[in-house]
C-alpha cells in the first residue's frame, strides 16, 4: 500500500468538508465540527494579533524608564487590554476550539460532536463576547488589570468595567459549552474498540481541560456578575465601606483564573504529546502516567489557588497550605516531561517543524513550570511577587509553552485541515526566529523582577532601562516570527503542495481520512483494534469495511 | 457519499445525523444536560460560599437581616415549588408513555405553579422595597436608628433592641454594636437579592423553557422511543428546585428563635 | 431488557416522595422556632440535604441512571466543598498565627 503511495503525487479529494457546501450561509449556519473550528481560527487570530498590538506598545513605552510613549493611565489601559484579550479571547479556546473542535471528533471515529448546535452557538456566543470586548476596547479601554481587583475595580476607576466583564463573561460561557462538548463526545461516542487506554493523549488532554471549564468557569460568571452589580448599582459585598472583603473577590476570582492556566496548557501539552510521538516514531513512554497527570493537573489546579494571594491579606495558616498544595500540583507536569523525553530517547527524532515547536515547548515550559515553584515559596514570593518575575514565569509557560505547542499543532495538522503543505525551510525558520525572539524578551525580565522592577507600573527605575531595552528589541523579533506563519499558511493555501492522507506517516484515526477529510469524517465507521502511537511495525489501524 | 451505514433498520425521525440510534443519543443529551446542570451547581455554588463566608463573620446582622424576611411566604413558596417539581415528574412520566396530553396538562400545571412563585417573590419584594431594606443606597436605609423617623419598621431597631436584650450590653455599646449591625445588614441583603434573584431569573428561564417544550410536545411526536425535551427540561427544573430547598433555610430560618 | 433501561419510578413513589419533602419542608419550618442552638442550622442543612437527595434520586431518577451520571453530581458536590473549605482555610484563621 504505502510504497505504491509513494510513487503517486497525491491529490487533494474531490468533495471535503470545505467545497462541500458553498456560501456565506453554509459556514455561518455550519453544524460541521471542521468549519466552526476554522470559524474560531479566523477569530483567535485575530484576537491575538489585537493581542500582539498591545504587547507591542507596552514594550514600544518600556524603552525608557519614564515613559514617554504613553501616560500612566494609557498604559495600564495597554497592559489590561492586553491581558484580557490573550487570555479570553486567544489562550483559552485556542487548542480546544480550533484544533480540539476539528480533530478531537475525528480522533474517537465519529462523525461529528456530541452536540453540533451548541458547537455553533459557543462560537456565536464567542463573537458577541468578542464585540463587547472590541467595544470595551474602542470606547476607552479597562484599566484594572486583567485581574480586575476590587475596590478598585468596583468602584474606583471610571472606565468600561461592565462591558468588559460582560465580555469575558460570554467568552467563558462559550468555552463551557466547547468543554461540555468534548465530555459528553469523548463519554459517549467512541468507535467500536477505542477504549480509554487507546484514547489519543490529545484527547485525555483536551478532556482533562474541559473538566476544568465546566467546573470553574461559572464560579468566573457568578465573580463578574456580582462586580458588575457592585459597580453598577453600588451594591456589594467587596466593598469595604459596607464591611465587605476585597480578598473576597480575589478568592473567588482565582478559583477560575488558576485553573484557567491549566484550560491554557493542558491541551497544548496533549499536542505535543502527539507530536513527540510522531518524530521519534515511538510509543509514548508510560502511557497511563501521562494520561492520568492530565487528569491530576485538573484536580490539583483547582486547589491551589490563593499562591496568586500571598501578601494580599490571607491568613499565614491558609498561605502555607496553599503553598504546599502548589509544590504537589508541579509533579504531574514533571511526569510528562520526563515522559515526553524519555519518548524521544532512542527514538528516531526527526527535527520538522512540529517537533521545532515541541522541542522548544519542552525546554521553555519546564523553565516556567520551575520558576513557578520559586513563586510559590511563601518567602521568595513576598519579594518577588508582582515583579517582572512573575511576568516572564507565566509568559515562559503561556508564549514559550502553550502559544509554541499551539502553533506547532497548527503546524502538525495544517496539511490534515487543508490538505496543503506550508513551505518547511521558511516554517522552521520562523520557528527558530521565535525562539529566539521569545528568550530574548522574556529571559531578561527574570532578572528584572529579581532586582525588583515592579509589574504594572508605567515607568521604572533607570538602572533597569538596559534590561528593558532588551526585552523590547527579543519582541520586535518574536514579533516577525509570529508574523511569519501568518503569512506563509496564507501562501500555501493556494500555492502549498498537496499533503495527501498522511504526509507524516503518523498513527491515529484522523489520518486515516483525506486531507482535508469529508463533511462525514469517515466512509465507514471505524474500528480500532491497536494502541496509540503504534510506531515502529509501520502498520496502520484495520479499518473493517 | 453515503454516511456510514446504521444496523437499525428504521430511523427516528428525531435521530440527529451524528448519534448511531436513538439509545446512544438519548444517553448522551441526558449526560449532557448533567454536565450542564454540574455548572449551575458551581455557578450557585460560587455564591452560596460567599454567603457562607459573610454568615459566618457578620452572624448578628445576618440575624437581623433573615429575621425581618417573611417567613410564613418563603414557607408557602418552598410547597409551591415542591409541588411543581411534582407535577413536572409527573409530566415526564407522561411523555415517557406518550401519553402527550397528559403531558401537556401537567407542563401547564407547572408553569401556574411556577408563576405563583414568582408572584409571591414579587410581593416579598415589595415588602423589602417598602421597608427600604433594598442594598445599593438608592431605596435602602441601612443607618442607626432615628435618621429616618416615621419609617418602619427599621431593622436597626429591631437589632438594638435585641442587642440590648440578649447581650445585656450598656447603652452606649449597644447603641454602637446596633449601628454596626445596620450597616452589616446591607451584605445580607445584597445576598438575599443576588440569591433570590438569581434564582428568580432561572425560574423565568424555566417558564419560558416550559412554553417552548409544550409547543415541542405537540409538534415532535413525544414518546416512549423520543421523550428526551421533556426529561431534560424536567431536570433543569427540579435544580431550581433544588436550589430553592437550601435557599430557604440558609435565608429565611437563620435563626428565629429570637424574634417571629 | 427496554423497561430497565428506562426505568423511572411508578406514580406512587413520586407522591411519597412528595410527601416526604412537604413533611420536611414543614419540620424545618417549625424546629426553627424552638431554640437548639448551635445544633439549628445543622438540623435545617440536614433536612435540606435529605429533601435535595429525594428530589436528584427520584424525581431526576438518578436511582435508576447509570454511575457516570451518579459520578458527576458527586463530583458537583465535591468541587463545591473544595471552593467552600479552602476559603474557610483563610476566613477562620484569620488572626490566629500572626506574620513575623
């Protein structure tokens, strides 16, 4: 089979998921799983180069340390925006909405989600969540931080609050419904054969991730709604005028938001556990181990919330045990780390793009998973706390992790989605400009935090100019390597080589199908009777007709 | 091209495209609503730990707060409730039969029940917005006794005299103590109302969910083989139910042994 | 085979349970009023407890629903205690070991 494969140029298939139906109102009116994911890429990246923007201007102001760009307000206007957009409308439906909602379905043999519909109204509900952020942001901005503390966000700051939480509120509900999706699908609607322990690692991943969504995000929902009735009616109960607690707010507000992480990460490591496995061509070492850590960061995260509250007035008995609790949450990720790199010993490591990206994931997100280790000693974290330290930590774990992982998986399964190849020379250059680019904007930062620079302040003591001089000239560069996919999957729309069903060879029942696959997914439902990632007998899935 | 072939012979009118029969699907939407019913649970959950927390540190004002709720209407409101969680039960039963008229009488039966209880939750507002007890400054009087004369009855009054009573404190502290308490009622009542509140807003949900489903009781064909609108939306409403049965003792019967 | 699997409960479990949760509703009303101390809200929650389980096992028939169904109210209810319990961490021992 496969040697006659290779003798033939493959060719894209006649009817797929995207000249399957033509219109505006057959991709806004879609039930298939496969265009509300392109739906939702179409909007992330633009959220996140709105994002990007943002970021530009905070480095473009921190050239000098008193900031001539922008005023005090202006700038924390730039930070706050900046945040709420990477994280609600680019990090967290990233992996799940995009690649989870294309290939997930394609991964357990079925046809479609458990609930297409509501597969389409979580997109629709993303997008009104989406204006009202656009809105917040063209009719002067939010200025509280991303983190919205109160009372300062409640009643102190006369900028666009409400809109803004309104905003991530929809934003939330919009990933609840993707997480519940990927439950009741991975629950309910596996092909014959596809038992648990045969499940793709993307798969426990993703369904790891949206066990937090639906656990969490309300607690999110009922958080913004009460501040928006605090600030809107002057009712409330973080108002220290009425005896109300702030650290409330931060309480409940951090039970979704550390969990959030995890939404974050745990599905970009479920990518690079696919990609790992498909360079090396091997097994993943400890299968159950890495499956079940996904699972173990999801209750772990849930518990260790208040390490983002040290010094904002717990008590010193609940910090210590919150800072237990965050050392235990490290072990899973260790575990696969550790995993993933035993795969790739005396594997048949093969340096493409993908594996670029996993490679970098690896090194960066184990140098941010230990730095949050630093922060989550109670000690360290007093000095270090709302530093640049703790900036370059979860910009190591989200950029040098999760958006690596993200784009590497865009990278994995480009050819699968759209049945063209993007050009690999210029791919692993942008990969390694990334790289680069990101170290150099985020390594400097440790030190500065170090040394004390304080986070959200819009100018800086002289001595840490050279430093941020620095990190501004790593992000004009991770800028252009960030630019440079952009451009080139554009290109290969049309002028990319065709992929075929399997450019990488790689196990797993979505290669199984064209590139890009059917409206239906599969001609025949299959059957499963092999491992994951049953490389090295170069056999593929038996597929009973 | 073909989807993949089904092995059952006949096909439901109501099986969607995705589902291999109409046991996978029903089994599926069920979980699915679960799933959706877990995040209300943290959703309501959420506020009740933030009740729990202000319970706890601001007990005397919670107190004064629970005791001047009426609780002879919650008590009404509780049966009114309980007996539409019955006739909903009572409805799926129904549809589950395919018994559709059945069904349609008792869906019916629920939503007269269901707006009674707004009703009455209507009209305990107005009692709180009479007594000025409506937190945010604008309808509410949270102050010490005397800033507003010939308004009644005030809670702070009703704190000091109690204050007074069961701490056998001396006047000035108890005039102090009840000052405080006044203004910690304002919390209680911001919960009151984001709790009742929000639990109104569900049930409105819930009417209107009950409006649509006696329109799909007619049109679908509900049955023994296709019941499942009916079940979910007898799940969702026995939650707001649910949800009720602990926010009546948590708010109205706080402690009662004090004052009636 | 068809009956198990759609098993509900018979007319006459659903007005027993009925019953039972008016018998409740009634109980927790009037115990309110007699003074128990401490032990009154622990009553009240209990009672509720109880009249929350009859209405999820019947009336929502997880009696009769599969363990994954059962595992996920369960899991609602434990995440509720994480989110109630580690924030009492801080509120109740506010004050009781003072910083350095």
């Amino acid at each position: 089979m496969s040697t006659a494969a290779q003798t033939v140029k493959p060719v894209m298939p006649a009817r797929h998921y995207l000249n399957d139906n033509y219109g505006i109102r057959s991709w806004l009116l879609t039930k298939d799983h496969k265009r509300i994911a392109v739906l939702y890429l179409f909007s992330i990246t633009f959220f996140f180069f709105i994002g990007g923007i943002f970021a530009s201007l905070i480095r473009l102001h921190l050239l000098t340390p008193n900031g001539e760009l922008f005023q005090a307000d202006t700038y924390n206007k730039m930070f706050t925006m900046h945040g709420v957009n990477m994280i609600f409308f680019f990090l967290i439906p990233s992996v799940p909405a995009v690649l989870g909602n294309f290939i997930i379905p394609i991964m357990v043999g079925a046809k479609d989600l458990a609930f297409p519909k509501i597969n389409l109204m979580s997109w629709y509900i993303f997008m009104v969540g989406a204006f009202f952020s656009l809105y917040a942001m063209v009719s002067g901005g939010v200025d509280t931080g991303w983190t919205f503390y109160t009372p300062l966000s409640s009643g102190f700051v006369h900028t666009n609050v409400i809109v803004m939480a309104v905003g991530i509120l929809f934003a939330g509900f919009s990933s609840i419904f993707t997480g519940l999706n990927f439950i009741v699908t991975v629950h309910r609607m596996r092909a014959p054969g596809l038992t648990w322990g045969r499940l793709p690692l993307m798969v426990w991943a993703n369904y790891a991730a949206s066990l937090i969504m639906i656990l969490g995000t309300p607690v999110l929902a009922i958080t913004l709604i009460l501040l928006a009735l605090e600030r809107g009616f002057h009712i409330g109960i973080f108002d220290p005028k009425l005896g109300g607690d702030p650290v409330l707010f931060q309480h409940m507000f951090w039970f979704y938001s550390h969990p959030a992480v995890y939404i974050m990460i745990l599905p970009g490591m479920g990518v690079i556990s696919e990609i790992v496995t498909c360079f090396s061509r091997k097994r993943v070492f400890g299968y159950a181990f890495v499956a079940f850590s996904s699972i173990a960061i999801a209750v772990f995260g849930f518990v260790v919330w208040a390490h983002h509250m040290f010094v904002a007035g717990i008590s010193v008995y609940s910090a210590m045990v919150f800072s237990l609790l965050s050392y235990a949450v490290a072990i899973p990720s260790a575990v696969k780390v550790f995993n993933w790199t035993a795969t790739m010993y005396k594997g048949s490591v093969k340096l493409d793009t993908p594996m670029l990206y996993a490679l970098g994931f690896i090194g960066l997100f184990t140098i941010g998973g230990l730095t949050g280790l630093f922060l989550a000693a109670l000690g360290l974290d007093v000095h270090i706390h709302d530093t640049y330290f703790v900036i370059a930590h979860f910009h190591y774990v989200m950029v040098g992790g999760m958006v690596m992982a993200y784009l590497g998986g865009l990278h994995f399964w480009w050819p699968k989605m759209t049945g063209k190849l993007y050009p690999e020379p210029v791919a692993k250059l942008a990969a390694l400009i990334t790289f680069i680019g990101f170290n150099l904007t985020f390594f400097p930062q440790f030190i500065l935090g170090y040394m004390g620079m304080p986070r959200r302040y819009a100018m800086y003591s002289p001595e840490f100019q050279v430093l941020n001089v620095l990190s501004s000239a790593g992000a004009s560069i991770l800028a252009v390597g960030f630019i440079l996919p952009a451009l080139y999957f554009t290109w290969s729309l049309k002028y990319g080589e065709v992929a075929g069903d399997n450019p990488y060879k790689a196990t797993g029942l979505e290669w199984q199908t064209t590139s890009p696959p059917p409206t239906h997914n599969f001609d025949v439902t299959p059957v499963v009777t092999e491992d994951p990632y049953h490389y090295g007998a170069e056999e593929e899935v038996t597929v009973v007709p | 091209m073909s989807h993949s072939p089904t092995t059952i012979p006949e096909h439901h009118p109501a099986l969607v495209h995705q589902f291999d029969s109409m046991e996978q699907q029903r089994e599926a939407s069920t979980f699915g609503m679960w799933v959706f019913l877990l995040t209300e649970i943290m959703m309501f959950g959420g506020l009740f730990a933030a009740y729990l927390i202000y319970r706890i540190k601001y007990y005397d004002a919670f107190v004064a707060g629970s005791t001047s709720i009426d609780v002879t209407w919650g008590f009404v409101n509780t049966l009114v409730l309980i007996g539409s969680s019955l006739t909903m039960a009572l409805a799926v039963s129904a549809a589950q039969r395919g018994a559709r008229r059945g069904a349609q009488l008792f869906i019916v039966l629920t939503m007269i029940l269901g707006t009674v209880f707004l009703g009455i939750k209507g009209i305990e507002y107005h009692q709180k917005y009479v007594e000025h007890h409506i937190p945010g400054g604008i309808f509410g009087r949270f102050d010490a006794v005397s800033n507003y004369p010939g308004q009644e009855p005030n809670i702070a009054e009703e704190v000091a005299k109690e204050k007074e009573r069961v701490e056998k404190l001396s006047p000035e502290a108890a005039e102090q103590a009840s000052k405080q308490i006044a203004k910690q009622t304002e919390i209680f009542f911001c919960f009151y109302f984001a709790m009742t509140g929000l639990h109104a807003l569900h049930m409105i949900i819930g009417l209107i969910l009950m409006t649509w489903l006696l329109v799909q009781v007619q049109r679908l064909n509900i049955g023994p083989e296709y019941y499942t609108p009916v079940e979910l939306s007898g799940l969702y409403w026995h939650f707001v139910d649910i949800v009720w049965i602990y926010l009546f003792p948590l708010l109205y019967l706080i402690n009662r042994t004090h004052a009636k | 085979m068809a009956e198990e699997k759609h098993a509900h409960p018979t007319h006459k479990v659903y007005y027993l349970v009925f019953l039972a949760l008016v018998i409740g509703t009634v109980l927790t009303w009037r115990v309110a009023f007699i003074d128990l101390g401490p032990l009154n809200p622990v009553i009240a929650l209990t009672i509720a407890c109880t009249k929350a389980t009859l209405v999820i096992l019947f009336f929502m028939h997880i009696w009769y629903s599969s363990t994954l169904t059962k595992i996920t109210i369960a899991a609602g209810v434990f995440w509720l205690l994480i989110l109630i319990t580690l924030s009492l961490t801080d509120y109740l021992t506010r004050g009781i070991i003072k910083p350095l």
